[in-house]
C-alpha cells in the first residue's frame, strides 16, 4: 500500500461484494482478488469500508459482539477506535468464549491497529494454523474481522 493511500476506497473499480446482508460473523482476508469486499461498519455511524480480498465465514455466534457494542461502553457508536480492554474481551472469545463453534481460533486483535478498529471492523492478526480451526491454509498476517453492523 502506497502511503497516504486510503485502504478503504474502491479506487480501481473493482467488482464488489457487499456483506450488509451477511447474518455471520467471517474475516476479509486482504489479498490480490480482483474482488472488492465491503461492509457497512462503525454501529450507527454507517461507515462503508472495504478492501480486496476474499471473505472466509467463522462460523461465531454474535451475542458477545453485539452486546460489547451496542451496550453501555459504546452504545452503537464505536466509529473511532476501540481500547485494550475491548481487544482483550475479543481475544478471549476467540479462545472460546461466547459459544462459538471452533475453540482455539488463531487469531489476536492487532494492538498496533486498535485505532483503525470500529465495531465490525476489527484488525486481527492471524497465525500460522488456520487450517485446523478454520479450514483455509497459506495465510498468514493481518485481516479484518467483521459481522453484521448493529445500525
């Protein structure tokens, strides 16, 4: 990425999918597709962010993330950033809290990146053995966490 670039426009027009629909949780895996993947973000800020890349359901129930979101700490307006504290509550889901269909899913919020974060856009950090809890393999790195906007 060029700096100053903004990650979020579709600048080259690529051809779109939207998840605004999407009733699950999935990570945006940032790689050369040629598809744009968006999704409206940000709670009642309705931002529309989006990268290419390719888009992997996870399967997770969102009670736990709506509930962090739309409750007293943000109250549906979670638009600038999150804290360590949120980071930290989401790592723990994906260890295996809040009921969700895989244990042990390899990824970490990125803490470098807590202020690109907003709710159902989340930074995350994947490892090496994706393939055992998510069935993909060969990636490696940052992605984006999202699930349906709460707007």
């Amino acid at each position: 990425m060029k700096k100053g670039q903004n990650i979020y426009e579709n600048e080259q027009n690529l051809p779109k999918i939207e998840l605004w629909s999407n009733d699950s949780a999935g990570l945006i895996l940032p790689i050369k597709s040629g598809v744009w993947i968006s999704n409206q973000v940000g709670g009642y800020s309705c931002n529309q962010h989006g990268l290419e890349g390719t888009f992997v359901p996870i399967g997770w129930r969102l009670e736990c993330l709506n509930r962090e979101f739309t409750e007293t700490k943000y109250g549906g307006w979670c638009d600038s950033g999150i804290d360590a504290e949120t980071a930290n509550l989401i790592d723990a889901w994906t260890l295996a809290g809040c009921h969700n269909r895989h244990d042990d899913i390899p990824f970490k919020v990125n803490r470098r990146r807590l202020n690109e974060c907003q709710e159902a856009w989340i930074w995350v950090t994947l490892a090496t053995n994706t393939y055992r809890a998510l069935n993909f393999a060969g990636f490696k790195g940052d992605a984006i966490l999202t699930w349906p906007n709460s707007d």
